[in-house]
C-alpha cells in the first residue's frame, strides 16, 4: 500500500515536534533575562530551514532529500552531506530518548533509566511499524487536545505571572543572542527531520502554506510560555532550573490539590513520544535513503537498539550532559542542519536553472 | 542492558531475520547484521565497561573550549 500524508498532518507533526522537543526544558533558559526574545530570533532561523526543505521537495516531487543531494551536488559530494546529515539525525534521535528518559525519571523515580529507554524504544518501534498514514491520522487526534491543554497550562501560570520578573527588557543583548543560537538548535532546526518524510505529501505544492502555518503557531506557543516561565520563576531561578516550565506549574497550588503538575501528565507524555517516535522514523528514513533499500520497516528494530545503545552509553548522567554536552552539541547539529539545506538549495538552483526537473511523481 | 541486548536480538531474528532470509534480501540482511552488531558491542563495552568502544563524548569534550569562546564572545 502507498503511505501518504497531508500538509495538514505534516503542520501537525512539525507542531506536536517542536512542543514536545523543547516545551518543559526551555532550552535557551540559561541566559535567564529575556528568554521570549531569544526564542523569537531562534524560531527564525528554523522557517528558514523549514522554507528550504520545503522549497526543494518542490522542486523535486516525489524524491527524498538523499537523492535530490546526489542530483544537485553530484554523487561524492552528496554522499558525504548525506553522511554528515544521517549521522546528525542519529545524534538528535539519542538526544530526544535522553531527554525524554531524564525528565520520566522524575515521574517514576524508581525505574531504572533502561528499563524505562527499553519500553520507549519498543513502543515507538511498534508506531514506526504501523507507518506514515497512521503517524499522519495520529498527529489529527492529538494536536487539538494537545492545543487545548497547552492552552490550558499557560492559564494557570496566569496568577504566578510577575510583570517585574522580565524587566528590565534587552539588559544583555549579546546574552539574547547566544540564548537565540541555542533556541534555534534546539528545537527549531532540528525540524530538519522533517524533510525525510516530506517525499510522502501529496498535497505540498498546492497547501504546503498549512505546515508554515502550524509551525508559526508552535513557534508563537514556545514564546508565550517562554514569557510565562520567565514571569512566574524570574531570571534567577530559570537559570538554573532544568525543566523550567514544568517547575513553574509545581507552584500552582488550587487550596489542599497540589500535584497540579500531573494533570497536564497526558500533555508532556504525548508531546515528548511523539518526539521521539518522530526522530526513530526520521533515523529509519534516513538510513532507507542512504542505502537505497525498498522497504524502511526492516531497519525499525535495528535502529531502535542502536539508539538506546548510543544514547545509555553516549549521554550516562544528566549532571554531565548539562556542565559538558550540552553546550558542545551545537557546534555538530547547527550546521549541518543549517548548511545541509542551504548548500543543496544553491546547488539546485544554480544547476537546474535552465533545465527544468523532470516530475516523476513516484515515492521512494 | 544486558537484557535489553538479549531482548532485541531476539525480535530482530524473530521479525526481521526470518522474513529477510526468506525473501532472499541480502543486501537488508547484512546491513541488519551490521547495525544490530554495532549496537551489541557498544552494549557489552558498556555492560562490562570496557571502554573499547569509540566514544561520541571525547569529540563533544574537545570542543569544550570552542563553546566557551562563544559565550566570551556574547558576554556583552
């Protein structure tokens, strides 16, 4: 059976990614002031590459961005962005199943981290296995209530919100930029995963505006709740905090019903799987286009374990990951994802600036 | 993980090694075999801390320095 999506549902995905990727940790909460506007800047360089990739697939119906590489930039070349492309996926989908792994541990504090890594990768094995229409139908059923909740959390950080908390306004503009790079790596353009299941829309071309749409709309929710975090914890606190939008609703208290925070438990666990079951396909993808194979399904298990493997034996302490790796991951992720597009977007169209691209309509 | 390890080989054999041998897929088969044997060994080399295994972190550490020039360079 041919596996298709639609642009609504590709919106969908690229909404319920970014939220999920980065909603509880705040990435860019570091630099403690004026975290809203560094999420701002970072979102605009994640439609950049959004508008590349998307450029290109259309461009280039029906291929995947491996071959439409090779096509532009010839085989050894594309090959060798293809290979630093692939080996950033796998890097991602390790960081996504650390981070998803980190924050259940606060949940089920007495679950070893395997464990928990071995009952993700099963689960997410088993969504990858059911395919790309079903992950499309998927994403239609959990992005509203997933709106509504969100929607919902950000209200009730309503009576913590502190108008001093973000004053004073652009204090420490290069702070504000270095918050907007980290912002951008994480999440924004790691929505460069998307790309590899751009090939299956079949409705790009004429409403590929709705994944621009869905994006802009997770962009703006990222920045209001980067507000709202900032206003209820202040600067100080969300310098430190490693689930900052998570600790802020620790606080809200309705008389003798604490726990707030595991209300909104459906919301950080379908936004956060749905990450990770994302980046597993994308790596899935991703090795099916590199090496040309006909059918994906036959990498889902393989590359689950080698996921779990990397990220138990990649990334051991969350400590560590935060004093060490965390601030060195950008220098691997941030430019491939932003070159990888960019070299290939010029390539394209310098090379078929007069030849047009013949449309063979067929997915690989 | 040494469990995890167990666990997935035998899935992997169950769902894919069978329906790959039988279908005469080879190319599938031996890039399974590489990735599920790259997976088993860095599982052992981190169930038996072996640290033989090359490690993504040392690339991550060294540029260390590159990250703290970039927040000197934005400290203003």
């Amino acid at each position: 059976m041919q596996e298709s999506l639609y642009s609504r549902q590709t919106g969908y995905l690229i909404f319920l990614y970014l939220l999920g990727s980065s909603l509880i940790y705040v990435p860019e909460s570091f630099i403690g002031r004026d975290v809203w506007i560094s999420s701002f800047l970072g979102s605009i360089l994640g439609l950049y590459v959004l508008h590349l990739f998307i450029s290109l697939q259309k461009m280039f119906p029906g291929q995947n961005i491996m071959q439409i590489s090779k096509l532009s930039l010839g085989t050894f070349t594309g090959t060798v962005l293809n290979t630093a492309f692939l080996l950033v996926i796998l890097l991602i989908a390790m960081l996504n199943l650390f981070e998803m792994v980190v924050f259940l541990s606060i949940i089920y504090q007495h679950i070893p981290r395997i464990f928990l890594m071995l009952v993700i990768v099963l689960g997410t094995s088993l969504v990858v296995y059911a395919g790309i229409t079903a992950a499309g139908r998927t994403a239609d059923l959990f992005t509203w209530p997933v709106l509504v909740f969100l929607i919902l959390s950000l209200l009730i950080l309503t009576p913590l919100f502190q108008f001093p908390n973000l004053v004073p306004i652009l204090s420490q503009p290069g702070r504000i930029l270095l918050g907007a790079i980290y912002g951008a790596n994480w999440p924004y353009i790691q929505i460069s995963l998307i790309s590899l299941i751009l090939p299956y829309v079949v409705d790009l071309r004429e409403e590929g505006k709705k994944i621009y749409h869905w994006y802009l709309i997770a962009a703006g929710l990222l920045i209001i709740r980067a507000l709202f975090v900032q206003a209820s914890l202040g600067p100080n606190i969300l310098e430190i905090s490693r689930f900052p939008f998570y600790d802020a609703i620790r606080l809200v208290q309705f008389s003798n019903f604490q726990r707030v925070e595991l209300f909104f438990f459906i919301l950080f666990w379908s936004v956060t799987s749905s990450v990770v079951i994302l980046s597993h396909r994308s790596m899935v993808l991703g090795l099916q286009n590199f090496f040309a194979i006909h059918d994906y399904r036959v990498f889902i298990l393989p590359t689950g374990f080698l996921i779990l493997t990397l990220s138990m034996y990649t990334l051991p302490s969350s400590l560590q990951f935060n004093l060490k790796e965390f601030n060195t991951i950008i220098f691997l992720t941030l430019p491939v994802n932003v070159l990888y597009p960019t070299v290939i977007f010029l390539a394209a169209r310098w090379r078929y600036k007069t030849t047009p691209v013949q449309k063979t309509g067929s997915i690989p | 993980m040494f469990y995890s390890m167990l666990i997935f080989i035998f899935l992997i054999v169950l769902v894919e090694g069978r329906q790959t041998v039988k279908n005469k897929a080879w190319k599938e088969l031996t890039l399974i075999t590489a990735i599920t044997l790259i997976a088993v060994f860095y599982a052992c080399d981190y169930y038996y801390n072996l640290n033989f295994m090359p490690n993504f972190n040392y690339l991550l550490h060294k540029l260390q320095p590159a990250a703290k020039s970039l927040e000197i360079f934005f400290a203003f």
